[in-house]
C-alpha cells in the first residue's frame, strides 16, 4: 500500500539540486521520509545540493540521486528504470522541474518552446505514466504549476503556454486516478526566489518576494494525511 | 515501506488464495462499431480494465486469467501492456460460448494450487474490492451474489405467444457476478456438462444441476452488467460518484 503520509515514505523529486525542487528535499528528510530521491542535470549546484542533503539525511541510504535530463523523452523512462531495478517504490512523486527561456513572439524560437514544454509538461507525464505501468503504488502527485500559466505576460509566452498546460493536465490526471486513490495536486507559486525567478524578472530582489522554503512547507501538507483532505483544484501559492 | 512488489505476491500459509477467471472472450456487442463490449470504454478508460484493477487490489487473489475472443489477442496484449497489467495476468482464448469459455479456464488452471475460482466478467466493471472481499470472507465453497428483481418474469410457451407459468418473485433473483467455486468441482461439473451437451447461461446453475450445493448471498446494486450505451452513461455516473465519495 502507498503513504499518506511523509516519514518512512519514499519522495521522488525532480528539478531536486535547486529553489523549491531543493527545499522540498530537506523538508522531507526532516520530516522523516524514508528515502529522498532528488533527480537532475549533472551540474555544481547538484553537488553542493548532494553534499548538504547528505549532511541533513545522516543515514546515506535516505538519500539518492539520479542523474537525467528530464528535457528529453528518455530521461524520465531511465529514471523509472532505475528506479524499478533498485525495486523503490514511489510514494510521493513532485514534479519541480522547470524550465524557462522568456522571449517575446519575434524572437522565440520553436526549438525553445519544445524544449520548455519537454521539460514542464511532458516529463510530468512520462514519469507518472511509466511510474505507474510498471506497477509503482504511488500516493501523491504535485506538479508544480506556476501563476505565469493563469495569467500572461509578455514576453513569457512558452513558459505561460506550458504551465497553463500543466494544470490543465493536472485537472485531467485528477479526475482520472480518482478511483486508484491516487491524489494529484497542482500548485502555482507566485514569485518566489528561485533562479528560474531570476531569468524570468532580472531585476526583482529576490528578498522580497516568497522563499522556496515557505512553498515546501505547503508541499509537505499535502504530502501528510491533512493534503487528502483539501479538495484541491489549481492552488496558488503566493505572499 | 519502499520497496516495490512488482509481480511478487504475498503468499501466506494461513490464507486461502484464489485463482480470479475474467470472462472477457465475448463478441457480441449491443454498442456497434464492431468491437466486442469489454473495448468500450467508461470514462475513456476500456471497460475490461476496471475489474482488474479490482482484483488487483484483493490481497487473496493470487493469480488471474483473463481470456480474449479470437483474433483479438494484439489488441487485449496492447491495451493490458499499456495499463502496466501485461505482467500481472496471463491471457488464454475463448471458447465457443461462455460454457466452453468457463471449461477452458478451468482446464487452464486445473493444476493450480488454488483451490478456489472467482469468476467475474468484464461486463461489470463496478466490481470492487469489498465485493470480491464479501464473497472470499463467506463461508462456503460455492458461492454467488444475487439481487432482488424489481420487475415480473413469467414463463412463456416455446413460440413465446402464450404465457405458460407465472412465477413466484419472491422466489426469483437476479444473479450477479463474481461468483466463487471449489475449482475442482466446477471443472467436473463442467466436463459433465460437455459430454452430456447441455448449457447454462452461468455457473451456478451448472453446478446445481450436477448435485452440488450452491448459496446466495446479497449482492450490490451498483454492479451493474454493462450491455448497451444508456448501461454505459449509467456506469460513468456511478464511478463519478464513487470517486466524488472516495475523495471525501
């Protein structure tokens, strides 16, 4: 049977090295989760994230990381993959990762627009899709959607167009694994200081605006017994 | 906690396991289109889905069966590998009828050591876990779910133009699957049957006939047969509410 709730759980998050994807992690490990897989790029940050998460989990087998580019087709299927081979079952997966190149109409380029949408779209659903065929039990699915897919803005078109595209998915998978008790959340921060953030408003001083801790925070709720009993469409996230 | 049992079954030494024989070999369809009834799909999802996912979750079925009409076998193959089931049942082809059907699933398995068949039909697909559940936890071997019937049912003539009987409704019912069997003596009833050429329309008349004893007990509303379109409007109302409630 899959957790309602987080500790002994297992909690799969992707986009894990960095912002909200980062502070969920710890979040979970201080909660006592089982095991805390965080997938993403090889990169420094990804390292640094490992070397801290590391220090919080205290025991390493809570701690795992699975290296994948989640902007393409395959990366999600070798995450399930491996994760099948080392027989972890998912309890709560968090689709974090995100991706944004903002560029008004003139000047975006297709290429960029795939690959925003591979990243923000279709990951979610291959990792939920393959998570599942393969058997996993899986309590809990939080996409993190954002504010920029209910309302446009200029000059963030794909990244709009692909979160507007997530929480629509996300309305879908709810009504359809309703029956397998399997609860699918969607959350959309508002401004919050994370580096996508900083690609998307430059000049925002990131001090001011909501922390990715605070947005863990709200993750860990429904990840507990108490985010089965919130009836949730879309949820904003904002200060 | 976290580790995934896959294809692994809990196997207890304590605890009956049942062998689950989903009939879905039908061709006949009152939908159209040309694909057999178990293909239609209930909230976009195929209908012979849901009772698998059904017994999927019954800790005391340990193997199931599920059969396909001829020359469907690629399409039922696909669908179940989709659904991430293809590991999870085996598939064996229909009989000539739904007798022939039930035999040669029972032949199938005959060296099973599950002493115990559940047999289901696709054609339900608001089966449910407690349902499979009612059946295994009651006592007796040879067991079936029946309702009341709401309506009269009178015998007529063999041209069908002159009532011959009146029966007593208090007396009827209307049988439901699942239905739980002593595998052995069902498949013996059923060789029987086969060499005596004479056919039932389900189990538990087969069984009575050759002197086995056969209880009832009350079985669910809500498991409704789906056999045309207003059938499946009404099944798509009732999962909408069974999740709305699972929700609260």
């Amino acid at each position: 049977m899959s957790r309602d709730e987080i500790a002994e759980s297992v909690v799969l998050i992707t986009g894990g090295s960095r912002g909200i994807g980062y502070a969920t992690a710890e979040a979970a490990l201080n909660q006592g989760a089982s095991k805390v897989i965080i997938v993403a790029r090889e990169s420094q940050d990804l390292l640094e994230a490992e070397a801290k998460l590391k220090v919080i989990a205290k025991d390493p087998k809570r701690l795992g990381v699975i290296i994948a580019d989640l902007g393409s087709s395959q990366g999600p299927l070798d995450v399930v993959k491996k994760l099948f081979h080392d027989k972890i079952n998912v309890d709560h997966l968090i689709n974090n990762a995100g991706y944004t190149k903002p560029a008004p109409l003139f000047e975006a380029e297709l290429s960029d627009f795939k690959k925003t949408m591979s990243v923000n779209v279709y990951a979610p659903f291959l990792l939920l899709q393959e998570l599942l065929r393969v058997g996993n039990n899986l309590s809990t699915v939080v996409n993190i959607a954002s504010t920029a897919g209910i309302q446009g803005r200029s000059g963030w078109l794909t990244y709009s167009a692909s979160k507007a595209a997530l929480i629509a998915l996300s309305e879908s998978l709810r009504a359809e694994l309703a029956g397998e008790g399997i609860n699918v959340v969607c959350l959309s921060p508002g401004r919050c200081a994370t580096d996508l953030r900083k690609t998307l408003a430059p000049e925002e001083d990131p001090n001011e605006i909501m922390q990715p801790e605070q947005v863990a925070q709200v993750i860990m709720m429904y990840l507990s017994g108490l985010g089965r009993l919130i009836d949730s469409e879309n949820i904003v996230v904002r200060t | 906690m976290g580790h995934i049992q896959f294809k692994e079954v809990f196997l207890r030494k304590d605890k009956l396991m049942y062998t689950l024989l989903l009939l879905n070999g039908g061709l006949g369809s009152r939908f159209g289109g040309g694909e057999p009834k178990q293909l239609v799909r209930i909230n976009q999802i195929p209908m012979f889905i849901y009772s698998l996912r059904a017994a999927l979750s019954v800790s005391a079925i340990s193997r199931i069966v599920i059969n396909y009409p001829s020359g469907w076998k690629p399409t039922f193959k696909h669908l179940l590998r989709d659904y991430g089931l293809l590991e999870r049942v085996e598939m064996t082809s229909a009989g000539s009828s739904r007798q022939d059907s039930v035999r040669k699933m029972l032949d199938y398995v005959k060296d099973d050591k599950n002493q115990l068949v559940l047999i289901h039909e696709a054609a339900r697909p608001l089966v449910d876990e407690a349902d499979f559940q009612k059946l295994i936890d009651f006592g007796g071997e040879n067991v079936g779910f029946s309702i009341e019937i709401p309506f009269t049912v009178l015998e007529l003539d063999e041209g069908k133009s002159c009532l011959q009987k009146s029966l007593d409704r208090n007396l009827l019912c209307n049988v439901q699957l699942p239905q739980k069997f002593n595998r052995d003596s069902l498949y013996k009833a059923h060789k029987r049957a086969a060499s005596d050429n004479v056919s039932f329309t389900e189990d538990a008349s087969l069984i009575h006939h050759y002197g086995e004893k056969m209880q009832f007990i009350e079985g669910f509303p809500e498991n409704i047969k789906v056999t045309n379109s207003i059938d499946r409007r009404i099944a798509e109302f009732l999962f909408d509410e069974k999740n709305r409630h699972h929700d609260e």
